[in-house]
C-alpha cells in the first residue's frame, strides 16, 4: 500500500473549511481509496469511479451496457442471488457509464460494509456476461438511446458535441441505438479486460466508520483485484473555435434550446477559482446578470444559467437556455450583450464579494450530506484534483484578488471565443440565418 497516511479530520473549523479526507492511499494494484468520516447517520456511502479512453464508435455504448449489466449477477451468483445478498446487508448499488468512466454508486448499513465491499469487489471482477443477462439488457439499451436521440436536450447536447468537437470526436463520445443493439457477451467480456482494472480506479467511501478498518477491508476485499493493462491517457478535449451557431432544426417546436460553449481552465489550473467567480456574476447564480436580464427583466427564459463542466485536463464554460420560439432572436441577443458587457462594464468589487460568498456557502451545502460528499469527491478526483480540493475551496476563493475576475471576464466572456447549437422550428431563428449551411449569426 502506497500513498498519503490516515488524518485526523477537521471538523467544526472556525473558518468554515469542509473536512480534508481522514485516509487517501493506493493500494499496490493501483487503487486510489478515500475515506471521510460522517457519522450522521448509521450509513457509508460508496462511489467506485473507474476512468477509461474511448477510442473507437460504438465504445461508449458498450461501456454504458456494461455498466447496465454488472450488478446482473457474478460468475459464482445469478441475479436474484446478488440481489438477496444485497438485500441482506441493507445495500443498494447502481452502476452508470458516460463517455469517460463507469461509476458505482450506492450505500450500505455501516457495520455491513466489509460484506457489501467483498460483492462489489466480486461483481467488478467477474461480472455475469452470458446470453440471458446481455441480451434483455442490451434491447433495453437500445431503446433508451433511441429514445434520448429525439428528446430537445440530447439533440442540442449531440449536435453542441459535433460543433465543439468535429465529427469523428463526436461519435466516439455518444451512444448509438445500433451500436448498442449489435454488442454481444463477447465483445462485453474484452471491453471488462480492457476497461474494467483497478490501476486508476478511485474508491470513495463517506459515512459512519472507522478510517483504518475502512482501508483494511477494502484492502482484503479489492486487493487481488487485477491492475489490469495500462490504460491508454483519456482524451484531453482540445480548444475549439468560436464562431456561427448550428441550427438544429426541429419543425413545429414551440420552445428553442440553446446551448453555447467556449474552451474554459481546467480545475487544475489556478486561474480556475477566478474563472468560477467570473461565471458567477455572468449567469452561474441567482443574482447573475443574464438571469436577472434574462428571466426577471425580459422573461425570455424559464430555465438557464452559466457553468463550469469539467473532465480530465479540460474545462468548458457553458450558457444554457430555454425559451419560447418566439422569444429565441431577443433572447440570443440579450445573451450577447451580457457577454460583452463582462468586458465593458467588468465584475465590481461588490459582485464579485457576492460570488465569493455564494460560491463557498453552496459548495458547503451542496456537501453537506454523507451522499453528496461522497460524490463530490468522486467527481472531483476523476477531474483531476487532489482530495483536499474541497477543504481548500474556501480559502482559494478567498485569495482570488478582483483584478484576476476582471481578467477572466475579459478573457473568456468574449462573444468571438463562443459557438453553439440552437434546437428550434426553422422560423424561431429565421432572422438569424447566415445561409444554407445551417449556421446562425451571433
């Protein structure tokens, strides 16, 4: 076992901090495990991360079937069985893939763990990929993704990935309803031996326990878990031009989504807690500009806002929002003056003392319950931060000086650094239309 030593946590502090991790080590098959104690309630919370490159079409959705089929049964236990051993300890477990990770997530009785531990540890190893498991799975797959291909926020979320990105990119890092439909046991069983190792993964367990029997059972549990190979680095998402926006035709929609992206600082970066705040003032609170131009001065939008989305080694800024087909001219117009002014009239001290207060004050109720630290930290550690992130947090947001929010306003708030995807009816953005190449003005 390798890595950081067992902490005493830092609970109650006088500057507000979240507690750091009570444990953060790796074991010799290169399993990162960390620990935070929660007693609230009589309950761990247990979030397995395992990061992995998409390399080809067609991966991502036999990661994503994978993932549907792992707590289906092991090779020694079918479905029913796993299910009542579970059932047993007062377990829940559910299993997820996107284009970049698979991810467990779920929560036992505390002095259960070290039994729920040992049949996830069985599960990740030998999942039950046989022909009466993959199959109803994998139709069931398919039609979820055929599914989500007509819903407006999919549509705007693909096409957004296709104008960021580029064709090719694109289809590595989204689901088809075919490509799931034709995956067998056999292709499931090479993606496992590919993906599915523990050199890389990240085990986060929060809740009432004791750090060093924590690490000790998870120790004898996942330890003769295979390292697997040594997995290819994930696809850093390179910067991408702004520029026209990309209509997503959708006759007879009487509601438009868009959707607009421009290349961000990643978490690691230490511009990144300005840029945070920067968002904020723009559209990232309920205070922000575009939403108090937007929705309480206008009434354009009924949902929107600005973020930060964040994966290994990269960051995009996003603005998001909903309007009505008839408000989509006006409201893409008020987006882009709200851009500009974050150069011409920059945050003010004021705004940006609101943010930073905003900003620590969420984070620290968002973090407040065993489930959300637990994944909060799992998230944060696949972005690529350390595990004392979020009991630094405060502190970092604190030393931003205003001058460096000005800078990050100037600097990526740009309307010629953003592009974007429009989903609407052809005559929602009429007036917008460069010519017929499907790209709109902005």
């Amino acid at each position: 076992m390798t890595g950081g030593a067992v902490h005493s946590p830092l609970r109650d502090a006088p500057d507000g901090r979240l507690p750091l991790p009570d444990a953060d080590v790796v074991l010799g098959n290169g399993l990162r495990v960390v620990v935070c104690s929660a007693p609230v309630v009589p309950l761990v919370e247990i979030r397995l991360t395992v990061p992995y490159a998409a390399t080809e079409p067609g991966e991502v959705a036999r990661c994503q079937l994978l993932a549907a089929v792992l707590l289906r049964g092991t090779a020694h236990r079918d479905a029913d069985g796993y299910d009542a051993a579970l059932a047993a300890h007062g377990a829940t477990l559910n299993a997820a893939a996107d284009a970049d990770k698979l991810t467990v997530a779920g929560h036992t009785m505390a002095d259960t763990l070290p039994a729920v531990l040992a049949l996830l540890a069985e599960t990740v190893r030998a999942p039950r990929l046989t022909r009466d498991v993959v199959l109803p799975e994998r139709e069931a797959l398919a039609r979820r993704v055929r599914l989500a291909t007509h819903q407006p926020a999919a549509l705007a979320q693909h096409a957004l990935l296709r104008r960021r990105y580029g064709e090719e990119a694109a289809a590595r890092r989204q689901p088809a309803p075919e490509q799931a439909a034709a995956c067998t046991p056999d292709d499931l069983a090479e993606l496992h031996a590919r993906h599915l190792g523990a050199r890389g993964a990240v085990l986060v367990l929060v809740g009432d326990l004791r750090p060093e029997e924590a690490v000790a059972a998870v120790t004898d549990t996942f330890g003769a878990w295979e390292a697997g190979p040594t997995a290819g680095a994930p696809e850093v998402p390179s910067w991408f031009p702004g520029g026209p926006l990309r209509e997503v035709e959708r006759p007879g929609a009487v509601q438009s989504v868009i959707r607009l992206a421009a290349p961000a600082l990643p978490r690691t970066d230490p511009g990144y807690p300005a840029l945070h705040l920067a968002q904020l003032v723009f559209g990232g609170s309920f205070a922000s500009r575009l939403v108090t131009r937007l929705r309480e001065e206008k009434g354009y939008a009924y949902q929107l806002g600005s973020g930060v989305e964040s994966v290994p080694g990269a960051s995009t800024l996003m603005v998001e929002a909903d309007t009505a087909a008839e408000h989509t001219v006006p409201a893409l117009a008020v987006i882009k003056t709200e851009l500009e002014r974050m150069a011409a009239e920059p945050p003010s001290v004021r705004e940006v003392d609101a943010a930073r207060s905003y900003a620590a004050g969420s984070t620290a109720t968002a973090m407040s319950s065993p489930g959300a630290l637990a994944s909060g930290l799992a998230n944060l550690l696949h972005a690529g931060v350390g595990s004392d992130w979020l009991h630094n947090w405060g502190p970092l947001l604190a030393g931003v000086p205003h001058d460096a929010v000005v800078e990050a306003a100037h600097r990526f708030f740009r309307p010629a650094r953003i592009t974007g995807v429009v989903v609407a009816d052809e005559a929602a953005v009429a007036p917008l239309r460069l010519d017929d190449t499907g790209e709109l003005a902005f």
